[in-house]
C-alpha cells in the first residue's frame, strides 16, 4: 500500500483565546482519508483543551493524494500530528 500524501495541508488558525493564554502543544488526530483524498473523519488521539477545536476544523479542509493499494485508491485511516507554537 501506498500512503495518502497531503496536497493541500495549511496551518489551522492559532485560537485566539489559546494564544492570550499562551497555550501551546500539539493534537495527534486519527484522519479518515476517503478513495478522493478527502478527509472524511478526525478523531482526537491527544491533545490541549484550547487546541484541538482548532486543530479538528484546520485538518478537515486538507487534502490528499489518496492512498492505493495495487494501484487502486482506498479509503486510510492515518496519524496527523499538529503543533501549536506561539514562536512561529
């Protein structure tokens, strides 16, 4: 199998109420990529309080170059990890 590939991965929006307090950290998801390369699911693995609306709403608008397996799209669950870092 091959592994789905982001084409079309922006940073989701900082929190405002996250960055007054200074919140940062990172969200590891569970993605449902379908055979189109669209997110379909976000499930939260870990995350901070502040941070994962946040991080939920950015990855599903991404992206992908769908997963294949013997050449054919298929529907992937994978690992997307986003961090949150006031100094960027």
């Amino acid at each position: 199998m091959i592994a789905p590939e982001a084409t079309l991965a922006p940073a989701p929006a900082y929190p405002s109420i996250a960055m007054r307090l200074g919140v940062e950290g990172t969200v590891g998801l569970r993605v449902l990529v379908d055979e189109n390369g669209a997110v379909i699911e976000v499930e939260v693995v870990r995350g901070t309080k502040h941070l994962t609306e946040a991080a939920v709403a950015g990855v599903e608008r991404w992206r992908y170059r769908p997963a294949t397996k013997n050449s054919v799209p298929v529907k992937v669950w994978i690992p997307v990890t986003v961090r949150f870092d006031l100094s960027e």
